[in-house]
C-alpha cells in the first residue's frame, strides 16, 4: 500500500456540517483526557518542588500540540481515513514501526486506574486491613470493571465516551475555580501571574537530574504527546466528522453492529462540498482550541493551587499518593467536605483516562489490522475491537502490579515521546507533499507550514535536554 492508492479512493460530496453544538466534542474528550495526567499529576508536582521555576514554560507547551492536531484531524475530515491508516499509506514499513513502538507504549496505561484507586483507596480506606497499595489496585480494579461493563452495554462506544468525559470535564473545572476562588489562593496570584512571564527567580531548591523525566512528560505531555495525540483522529472518525461520516462507528453490545471501513472517500469537487468543507474546517480549528485552551485553564488552576497550598508545606505526590496531597486543593474551599469531594473527582479523571485510553488503543489495533492485512476483514471491525480490549484489559491489569502508578506513567511517557519527535515530520510529508494533488484546490492546506517545523525543532531540542540532564553532562 502506498500513497498513490489514494486516487484509487472514490469521490463523495463532503457531509454538510451538522451544527456547531452538534459537531463539537472530540475536543472537549481531548481535554478530559488530558486532564487525567500531566494536569494532575506532573505539572503540579514541579510546582510543588521549584515553584515557579518552569511554569512559564507551560502555555507554550500546550500551544505547540496546536499544529499537530490541526494536521492530524486534516487527514481525517478530508478521507475519512485515521491519521494511522495515512501513515501506513507513507511507507508500510514506517506504519509497522510506528505500530509496534505504540503498542509497546501503552502496555503501562493501567497505572492511570491504579492511580485513581488511590484516591478511592484514601476516600474509603477499604478493603479494610489492606496496605494502600493493596487498596489502590483493588479499586483500580474495580474501575476497570466499571468501564468495561459500560463499554459492553453501550449503544455506539463513542458516544458513551464523549458524554462521560464531558462530566467529568465540567465538573473538574466548577471544582477547581471554586477551589482558586478561596483568599489564600487569590493572595498568591498575582505572583503566579508574574511567573507565567518568564523565571522570575532562581529555584528554591537545587535540581535534582531523576526529575529531569518528569519536566519532559509534563511538557511534552501539556495536553497529549506521544502516540495520545493519534486518539484525536479516531474521535473525530467516531463522531462523523467531515468525509468521515460516511463511515461505519464501532458498537456496544447493546447497539447494531456496524462495520468501520479501512478505507475512506476524497471529497467530490463541486460548489456544495466546497461550501461545506469551509464549515468544517473552521469547526476543526475551533474544537482543537477548545481543547488546548480549556485543558490549558485547568491544568493553570492546578499549577495556582499546587503553588499557594503545596509548595509553602513542601508537599509532593509520591507513589501511590499522587491523588492524595492534591485533595488538599479543595479542602481550602470546603475543608474536610472539600477534600472528599476531590478525592472523588480525582477518582473519576485518572480512571477515566483509563476508559477512553482502552478504547482509543482497541480502535486503533482494529485500524491497523484490518488495513495491513485484508484477511482480517473476514471479521468485523467490532468483533476485533472486543478482542483488543480484553488483551488490553487483561495485559494493563498484569503491569499494574509491577510498580507504583508514577514510574509506571513516566515509562509510558517516555517511549511515546519518540513518536512525538517523528509525527511534525511524517504529518508535514502526508498533509502537505503526498495528499493535495489529490484534493479539490479548495481543500489543500493554505499558509506555510513552519508551525510543524517549530514543533519539531522543540521536541528534538527537548529530547537533547533530557539526553544531557540524565547522563549528568
């Protein structure tokens, strides 16, 4: 399979854009998602640490995932296709590798429910005579229960996904602004304001080289990086967004069974895809926005909270208590009713990182198989789905015995980085060389794209830094 099949493709008129309340969501789950890990956990934790030492690199860091997911969520409008079907497209041997490395990655993703049991394991303080690290993976476990069983009754998977993040989203965000609304956190604010500038000082306590993994996944990590930010893709497939409403969606048990196609369709060009193209790539750049900012707001509330609360106690999350220092966030705001009520949020985002991070790495196993080879297509894309997600359930339940949730995220991470370096690159050759002369003129990228040249330019810097800190140069 190469690019050149793409004119093999066949020609639709482009879907007429829905509505804007319609359309909208993958960005909203982009950022509930998002927020169930560097949000929570890493960018706090450097506060909590150094202060305000890195914190005014966190707005770039979010802001430099723009041009990747606008390219990425490009490809899908504009065929129908994932972004891991072009990249197979590129060179089969590139997507294999590619596969491979993403595979490997999320092997550890069940650190994010065993992290989220702390949090349970800290509400509840059962099983009782249980160690915390007995407790955590117990409700751990439980909530993988929870999410499979949702999976399995769910009409059409996405949209089970969608509605839960979006809770979990409104109410992370009506929780921490109530939290950032108490005095002694106002009191602390204008100081932060002033950090977001630039180093105003130097660090209230030498570097130590072992965080040097964590400042890379958090910023790396401001939003999604690594192979997450592919999730955006498949969201987009799901909801039916641009060309790819012309393809099937992945099912629950308790919905029709409907096939996902492999293969997707080039806009027809005539004046009403035209029209319609024009609407859904504003409505493209809006729902990543939506996205990058809201995640950039709370993960900003987080850093407030970590600076006012945690750092002048010198309190860090460790271990299996990456949930727990947090909850003294809302306890600020409500005290001990305050600190309850996070624990239970905190709950409800780590896991459900969980949730969408399995369904978004079954959908992709089923892409990419069904793609490489045909054979595959005798069974349905949803019975392949259900297959993935018990291996992926029973091999993610396995890894969170192995280590505490934090070392376990941070390896994660850090394989998932090197996709990070690679993606401007392969984007940049599938988006902006291979794909237009088989789109319309109206549907070809416009403006230069040095915005995914400065993408990669910083994530191989970073990869530099890292290099050098933890080899002690």
């Amino acid at each position: 399979m190469n690019i050149a099949d793409l004119q093999h493709l066949p020609r639709r008129s482009v879907p007429a854009f829905p509505g804007w309340w319609a359309a909208l969501g993958p960005g909203v789950v982009w950022m509930a998602l998002a927020q169930g890990s560097g949000e929570l956990i890493w960018w706090p934790y450097m506060v909590a640490k150094y202060g305000l030492t890195f914190i005014w690199l966190l707005a770039p860091a979010c802001l430099l995932q723009y041009p990747l997911n606008l390219e990425i969520g490009r490809y899908t409008l504009l065929t129908g296709e994932s972004i891991f079907h072009g990249f197979i497209r590129l060179h089969r041997g590139f997507g294999i590798f590619l596969w491979l490395l993403m595979s490997v990655s999320f092997l550890w993703f069940g650190a994010f429910a065993s992290a989220g049991g702390t949090a349970m394991a800290e509400l509840t303080h059962w099983p009782a005579g249980w160690s915390q690290r007995g407790q955590s993976l117990f409700w751990g476990y439980a909530s993988i229960a929870v999410f499979v069983s949702a999976i399995l009754a769910s009409g059409v998977v996405y949209t089970l996904i969608e509605r839960f993040m979006k809770l979990v989203a409104l109410v992370t965000v009506i929780g921490l602004l109530s939290a950032c609304m108490q005095a002694e956190v106002v009191a602390s604010l204008p100081g932060f304001m002033r950090g977001l500038l630039g180093p105003t000082e130097a660090s209230p306590r030498p570097w130590e080289a072992a965080d040097a993994s964590k400042l890379l996944t958090a910023i790396t990590f401001a939003g999604l990086g690594g192979f997450w930010i592919l999730f955006y893709s498949y969201w987009l497939r799901d909801k039916g967004a641009g060309m790819a409403g012309l393809v099937g969606r992945i099912t629950g048990l308790g919905g029709a069974e409907e096939a996902v196609l492999s293969d997707g369709y080039l806009p027809s060009d005539d004046r009403p895809s035209a029209e319609n193209w024009s609407l859904w790539r504003r409505f493209l750049s809006t729902d990543i926005m939506v996205g990058i900012l809201g995640n950039l707001f709370t993960t900003l509330m987080t850093c407030l909270l970590a600076y006012a609360l945690l750092f002048p106690k010198g309190l860090l999350p460790q271990e299996y208590e990456l949930a727990v220092v947090q909850s003294q966030f809302f306890a600020v705001s409500w005290g001990e009713i305050g600190r309850l009520l996070f624990l239970v949020i905190a709950a409800a985002f780590l896991t459900d990182t969980w949730l969408a991070t399995a369904d978004a790495v079954s959908r992709i196993q089923t892409d990419i198989v069904m793609t490489l080879f045909p054979a595959s297509r005798r069974l349905p894309a949803r019975r392949w789905y259900y297959i993935f997600l018990a291996l992926l359930t029973a091999i993610t339940s396995l890894t969170m015995q192995l280590d505490a949730p934090g070392p376990l995220i941070l390896t994660s991470a850090l394989i998932g980085f090197i996709g990070t370096i690679i993606f401007p690159l392969a984007l940049y050759r599938l988006n902006h060389k291979l794909l237009p002369p088989h789109l319309p003129e109206w549907a070809r990228p416009r403006g230069r794209p040095w915005l995914l040249g400065l993408s990669f330019l910083v994530y191989v810097t970073l990869a530099v830094l890292y290099l050098k800190s933890s080899l002690g140069y």
